[in-house]
C-alpha cells in the first residue's frame, strides 16, 4: 500500500508541474480571461501523471485485496472485496460524467 502511496504522491507532484507549466503557457498566450481558450501545448505532457496513477492503482488495489483477505474474518473478507469493486466502479462512473 505504501508503494501505491508515493505513486499517487508522485502523480499529484507531476499533475501540479505540468499544470502550473499549462496555466504559464495560457496567460502567456492571453488565454488568461477565456475559459475556453485551447493553449498550444502536447497531450504527451500528462504520460507521467498518467502512468504514476496507473501504478498507483495498480500497487494500492492489489495490496487492499490481500488485506481484505487476510486481516478480515473469513466470512467478511468476500463481502469487503465485492464492496471494495463497487465503490470503484461506482467512483469512476462518477468521474467519467460531465456536469452540465
């Protein structure tokens, strides 16, 4: 879990880098007022957040499945890993929408 932890770290630091390079780019090309103003700068920016948060994920969801597993009584170790995939689902279905 703690592995999982400093690729999550990890990840906010770059998102904040490249985020704060972006917000750089924007005033600099006087999108600084309009919101929908697209600033000339390559996707490739977001592969490191993006691959730090795969890892993370990855190391994190994999450790909670083992602790699910042997620090939760027997009966309750299932019940706590198909809730654990629901509340996952459920996250990302809420952060796949848009709001209008």
């Amino acid at each position: 879990m703690g592995i999982g932890l400093l690729f999550s770290i990890t990840s906010m630091v770059s998102w904040a880098i490249v985020e704060s390079i972006r917000r750089q780019l924007a005033i600099k090309e006087g999108f600084s007022d309009n919101p929908t103003g697209v600033v000339d700068m390559s996707v490739m920016w977001l592969l490191p957040h993006l691959m730090m948060d795969g890892l993370a994920e990855a190391f994190y969801t994999v450790a909670q499945n083992e602790f699910f597993s042997c620090e939760f009584p027997e009966s309750m170790s299932s019940i706590s890993s198909g809730l654990n995939g629901v509340g996952v689902s459920y996250s990302r279905s809420k952060l796949g929408r848009k709001e209008s």
